[in-house]
C-alpha cells in the first residue's frame, strides 16, 4: 500500500501579538466572526432559543426526516427568496436540509453530476471565480466532475471586478456549464459584481444556457441588510432562471458547530422539482442518512417567531455594521497616513474578506516584522481587527507599502 | 406537460421502501396498528425513550456559558473520538497504547460507513485502481449497500448470513463464501445485535472467521451501531473489535450513539481505524481530513459533547453503564414475553431464538406473503425479510402481535 501524506497547510488569518499576547492561529477553515474584543460572539438570540429548546418536553427526539426538519426547510428558502417570491408562491420551490453550505454544495453536486445535462454526466464544465473559496474545487471533483474551469473575477491592478474578463469567459463556456456564484460577499476578494453588472452576468447565462449554482454564506452579515444580501438570487429567479442556492446559518446565526444550512432549488414548475427531490433524497440517506436537527430547529423557530425574528435581524446587523466600521476606519486611517495607492477597494468590498492589494512581499514584511499576520494572497480576515489594534495595523499597511514595493 | 427544464431528464425516484412503510402505517387508522419497523429505541408508552441522563447533560451543556459555537474540528472533538476509541477498544488496547488508531468523528452510522469506504477507495490496496469487492452480510440494513455505491464501489457482493430454517448465523456458508473471496476484499461484520435479524456470531465464530480473515488477507468493517444494548455491556458487545486488535487486525469500524444515548437526531457517528503501523497514521488522518471537507466540512458538537461529557465523568459513565444495562433487559424480557404468548398459542415454527439474541433487531422468520397479510389484515408494519423492532412491542400489544404472528402462520393467506 502507498499512503502520500499530504499535511494541510496551515494558513493565518489577520491577528495581532501585542504586549506579548498569545497568537492566536486560525485555519484557512475557520472564517468566523469576532467582537471588537477579538472573542467569538454566540449571538443573544441563540442563547435565547436553545434554552427554549433545551426546556420544550414536546419535542420528539426521533431521528429528523431525510430531507431535514420541514418548517427549517421552508423558512431558509424564504430567507433566500424573499416572502412574497412568485416561485414560493407557484410551488416551485424546495430545500434540502444539508451540513452547512459545504453539505448544501456536496449535495447539489452529487445530483448534477448524476442527472444533469444528459444524465451522469462528469464532463460537464463547473466553473469557479478566480480565485474562489478554496473548498469549492474539491466539493465537485469529489462528486465527480471532471471538469473544472476558472471564469475570471479579480483584477489586481484596478483592485476590482474584472468584469470584461467575466463575461467573456461565461461567453465562452460550453452551453449548460455549471457556473458557481457567490451570492454577495466574495470569498475571498470581497468584491461583488454591482446591481447593473449582475444584470450583464445575468443576460449572458440566460443566453448560454448556463446553470447557476449559488454559494450564499454570508446572507444579511455583509450588508447588514438580508434582502441586499439576497438580491442578486432574487434577480435571476425573477429572470426565469431553475437555480440551486447553498445556503449557510453558519456566519449570520453564529452557528459553525451545529451544521445548519439548506439547498434552495428553483424549478420551472412543481412536477420537476418533485422529481429533483426524489433523488435527493437517495444522495442524502447514503451520505449521511438525515440531517441535524439542534442547529435546523434553532433557526427554524427563530425565523419563524416574529420577535425572535426581529431580534435576529438586529444581532445580524450588529456583527455587520462592526465590520462595516472596521473597512471605514481601516480606510481612512490609511489615507490619513497619506499610505501610497488607492484604498476605497477596502469600503467598495464587502463582507468578512479583503483583497488588500497588498504583494507578497509586502505580506511577508508584515508578518516578519510586524506581526500582522494575511495570507500570502492580500487577504485579510476583516473581523480581526478591533478599535484596539487598528492603529497599528493602518500603521503597519503604511509601512509595508512604503518600505517594500 | 412539464415545461422545459434543466432537470428534465431527472427520473422520479420510487419512494424509498422504509419511507413508503412509514406512510402506509400514518395513513391507517386502525385503532390496533402497530409500527414494528422504526428505528428508534422506543419505550412501554410507544414514544422514543430519552435517558435522563441525555436530557441532563443536554441542560447543562445549554446553560454552560464557556461553551462557544465555534468551528469543530474537521475530524471531531478529541475528547470525544478518545473517549469512543477508548470505549469501543477498551482503554489499555495494545492498538491505542502504540498509537495504531485513527478516530473521526462522523455525521451518523452512515457518515462512518461513507467516509471510511471514500478512505478505502482512495488508499485501500493502491497497486490498483479500488472500487470493491465489499461483502456485505444477507440481509443487511438497506441503506448500506446503496451507501457503499455512491462512495464509488461498483463491486458490492453478499455472503449469507442468516439461516432461515435455523434462525441462527449461517456459519458454514459465511465462511464458505468468505474463503472464495478475491485477497483483499473488504468484508462488513456486525459486531453485535446485527440488524435486522438479531443474529450474531459467537466468541468460537469470531476466532475461527479471523483465520479466514488473516489467510485470506480480507479487511474487515465492523458495524456497531448500539454498543451496550445487546448483551447490555459495552464492553462484551464490543468484544469482536477488541479480540481483533488482539490478534494485530487492521480493521475499521463503523459506530454510532443513536441508540445508546438517544441521541438520533444529533448525529452522533464515529469511525474507527485501526492500524497495522503507526507510521502510516498521519497519513491516513490527512486524507480522512481532505475527504471530510468535501463531505460536511465539520460534524455537529452537541451530540458528541454529551456522549464526551457522559464518557470522561466516572459517576456519569456508571449511570450510563447502568441506563444502558436497562435498555437492554428490557429488550430481553419483551423478547421472552413474546416467546411464551408465542408457545401458549401453539405458535408453529422455531422460536428460541427470540431468547437467544439480544438488542433492538430480531427476525420473525414470516415470509413476504406473511408479512403483506399482517399489514393488510392485522395492521402491523413489519422490516424487509419478516424482521421486527423488538422496543415496538409493549405491555399494551403484545398479545395482540403474537396472535397476529399466530394468525399470519396459520391462516390460509
């Protein structure tokens, strides 16, 4: 037998020694939100539930059903589509409940490669954004896919969009690729395509026939707003486009260990979707027989309790509106220092990621000799920083740019 | 007419047969129905039976303050694949001492059967591109062949088990069969409480089948999805794994805490590698990561922190030893209860071995007919091949379930 150890590199997201504080190390994996204390944030509304929970005798304690507890199911969808959606309202509609997004993605692209653009069909183009979380290759290559291609996204030199680079590449991928887009909040460039630029995105898969197979893992924790979050899913249902959304309550609810998240499909009519469901079920039951409930119910009953609700809303807000501040900050605090280049990227950006623009070599200065720790990419895990240590970064950024070119 | 479609050419799935059951027994309204096809552990009122302990711990895991909502490790919590390895091993295993085992904490029994087939596929036997054979035992539990074909094995083969006429394991044949599969072969073993006939191997069974096993060079998967509920003693249920890791076996395990800590919709699965060498463990442990991100990326931490908790608390394991030891009785004494309305009626046929297995599983021995004739006429749901949730029974049915046995081996159908 031939074993090859492959070790995971283990990758830093932004952190901080000062005064001798212990570094704190995170995974490529482990993109989670901080307070301005840099501590995990277990949002008020959840401590809430799970008491609620903790306490109902009512519950039953029986395994969940394959597709996953139904009024999680319809809710997360709604969160996705909106409540007046017309293809909630024709029926058209229906979610799988899945281990988080990963799960929501591995199950959608169990069943496309199954029974997608001709049946069993590995050959099928999968496009991904360069570059694009990095998990997102190994989902479809595990599932089967042979196939996969890179549609361009990031464009160092203008810190943005490469929007002519896009949509020449959707121009020229084979009819029924499957594209795979980031709902709002790119990772890891936190740059999204604009309203009107969605639209373009849009018009170009319509005539290409291109499937479109949404990561939405950041939904109201971006712009604090869920229907801003959600826009760009809204615009291609209502431009008639069957699409599948993996969604994750893992960010916004603050529940990476519970696993909650839910495959959204969008069908032409109920009988397709039926019949999509069916086989889902089958995908399910051999990978992991059904789905969580702890994490499914907490969300369930909070999206389905208007106070509750509410309350959610506004401790989703919260954890946006400290990440919206720290960009603002960040950004003027460069410019104060009267730092080299153009740094409105860092506010146009969205979401727990930024593509600084920084090089490598100036990444690696950082990390030597100040102890600000980025991926070798540019990125920066925005959540890292905190009223406390944000001078020193600015600070830090100023010199990189300006010592190292 | 269905309008266009990407999802055209999807065909319709038949309904899975368990789902079909399920909802044949909900839309009967027979005042006398009874479901004896669940999966649950159920109590005498007919409701899933939650240890008090379980509900303890989950109330103080709900209120304790210092537990986040962090990120779990890929592979797990470590306290709580320790603790399991520990209990399926037995805590001073040669294997562990040596540092031969790999434990990944699981979504489920079958996220262990799944991720420890996509492991075999990848790494198992490397001269050679691997998809099977893996044998699995006739009858077996219905998703697991279906589990073993989506992990990509083409070749999936059964070797018989059960004996209908003896109601026993089919010992010679097992072996026979075994000792004609191809080297290398993985081979699925029930370590205890086999579902769904009850059947299991004995300690004599066990030693004789690992000669097969070594001369063949065949890897074995044992399946252990209810440790303590069949002799009500983890550790002789576990007794098989730990004789292997005795005789220096490589072998995996798929486990589970469904049933054991009613914890079913939680989650709560392990699997279980032991190794020959300890220098091939990180290996294996970076590979298991890769495929678990393209599985569920992490498994969920409320389940696995209550079995860790009851597991790594000495007052705790022993409430638990005892619920578990309860659990198990109980199964015991509906099964002879169930033998002697059986012999009262003159029930014809073989039934010792009602008496004769423990755990939750047992095999009524009532054919397809039989079984069609107690869900139309008698309103009582059996499992595929006549096997039945024994838990199901209860002071309120159990007369009426032997009649209606009675009834199915007697009647003209």
């Amino acid at each position: 037998m031939i074993f090859f150890a492959r070790f995971p590199a283990i990758a830093y997201c932004l952190l901080i020694i000062s005064n001798a504080q212990a570094i704190f190390k995170w995974t490529t994996h482990s993109a989670a939100y901080r307070t301005d204390d840099c501590q995990p944030w277990v949002l008020p509304v959840v401590k809430k539930v799970e008491k609620i929970i903790v306490e109902d005798q009512s519950l039953n304690h029986e395994y969940l059903p394959i597709l996953g507890l139904p009024e999680f199911r319809c809710s997360a969808s709604k969160i996705a589509l909106g409540e007046e959606s017309p293809a909630i309202k024709e029926k058209r509609v229906g979610g799988v409940q899945c281990l988080g997004g990963t799960g929501a993605l591995k199950v959608g692209a169990e069943y496309l490669r199954r029974w997608y653009n001709g049946n069993n069909n590995t050959g099928t183009p999968v496009y991904v954004s360069t570059p694009t979380w990095e998990n997102h290759n190994g989902v479809f290559v595990d599932a089967g896919f042979q196939d996969i291609r890179t549609y361009r996204y990031w464009e160092p030199e203008k810190r943005g969009l490469a929007l002519g680079g896009f949509l020449a590449d959707l121009e020229n991928a084979p009819e029924r690729s499957i594209i795979v887009l980031h709902a709002c909040a790119h990772n890891p460039t936190g740059t999204d395509p604009t309203q009107q630029e969605w639209m373009q995105i849009a018009d170009v898969m319509k005539r290409r026939s291109l499937f479109p197979f949404f990561d939405s893992a950041y939904q109201g924790f971006a712009s604090g707003s869920l229907e801003k979050d959600a826009w760009a899913v809204r615009y291609f249902v209502s431009q008639g486009f069957e699409i599948f959304c993996a969604q994750s309550f893992s960010k916004n609810f603050g529940l990476y260990n519970e696993r909650v998240g839910n495959l959204t499909v969008v069908a032409n009519d109920g009988e397709n979707l039926a019949r999509v469901l069916s086989q889902m079920e089958k995908i399910v039951r051999t990978t992991w027989s059904n789905p969580p409930s702890q994490g499914a119910r907490l969300v369930a009953v909070t999206l389905t309790t208007p106070e509750l609700f509410e309350e959610w809303k506004g401790n989703v807000k919260t954890m946006a509106d400290r990440v919206l501040l720290m960009r603002a900050q960040l950004k003027a605090k460069l410019q104060g220092l009267g730092t080299p280049g153009t740094w409105d990227h860092i506010t146009q950006q969205i979401g727990m990621f930024s593509f600084t623009g920084l090089n490598p070599k100036q990444v690696e200065f950082l990390i030597k000799e100040k102890h600000v720790y980025l991926m070798a990419s540019g990125r920066i895990n925005m959540c890292g920083l905190t009223s406390k240590n944000i001078d020193y970064v600015a600070e830090s950024i100023h010199e990189a740019v300006t010592k190292i070119q | 007419m269905t309008t266009h479609s990407a999802f055209i050419d999807t065909p319709t799935l038949p309904l899975n047969p368990e789902t079909k059951l399920l909802a044949a027994f909900k839309n009967d309204t027979h005042p006398d129905k009874v479901y004896l096809a669940g999966r649950e552990y159920l109590g005498e009122d007919g409701q899933i039976s939650v240890l008090p302990l379980t509900w303890k711990i989950k109330q103080q895991i709900g209120s304790d303050p210092t537990l986040g909502t962090e990120y779990p490790p890929g592979l797990g919590l470590p306290e709580f694949t320790r603790r399991v390895t520990d209990l399926a091993l037995g805590k001073d295993s040669q294997a562990i001492v040596e540092n031969r085992v790999l434990g990944v904490q699981t979504v489920g029994f079958m996220g262990a059967v799944r991720l420890g087939t996509e492991l075999l596929r990848r790494w198992y036997n490397r001269s050679v591109a691997w998809s099977g054979p893996v044998y699995v035992a006739l009858p077996c539990h219905d998703s697991l062949v279906d589990t073993l074909k989506a992990a990509g094995i083409l070749d999936v083969r059964q070797y018989r088990y059960w004996n209908a006429e003896q109601r026993v394991v089919s010992m010679d044949k097992l072996t026979e069969d075994l000792e004609q599969a191809p080297e290398h072969s993985v081979v699925m073993l029930s370590a205890s409480a086999h579902c769904p006939t009850g059947a299991d191997l004995s300690q004599q069974d066990w030693s004789a089948l690992a000669e097969v096993m070594a001369s063949r060079k065949l890897l074995p998967f044992f399946l252990l999805p209810a440790q303590g509920l069949c002799l009500g003693d983890p550790d002789q249920d576990a007794w098989p794994l730990r004789h292997y890791a005795s005789l220096g076996l490589e072998f995996l395990c798929a486990q589970s805490f469904s049933h054991s800590f009613s914890l079913y919709g939680e989650r709560v699965g392990h699997l279980l590698l032991v190794l020959k060498q300890n220098s091939v463990l990180l290996a294996v442990q970076s590979q298991a990561d890769s495929l678990v991100r393209s599985l569920w990326a992490r498994p969920t931490v409320l389940g696995a922190r209550v079995v860790a908790t009851v597991l790594g608390n000495p007052a705790y394991l022993a409430e638990w030893r005892d619920a578990i030891r309860g659990l198990a009785e109980r199964c015991l004494l509906i099964r002879e209860q169930l033998l002697e309305k059986l012999r009262l009626l003159g029930t014809p046929g073989r039934w010792d071995h009602l008496t004769q297995q423990g755990g939750l599983y047992c095999c009524t021995g009532l054919n397809a007919e039989q079984v069609r004739f107690l869900a139309r006429k008698r309103h009582l749901y059996l499992l595929p091949d006549g096997c039945v949730n024994v838990t199901a029974i209860n002071r309120q049915n159990l007369e009426y379930v032997a009649e209606s046995i009675y009834l199915a081996l007697t009647s003209a159908l």
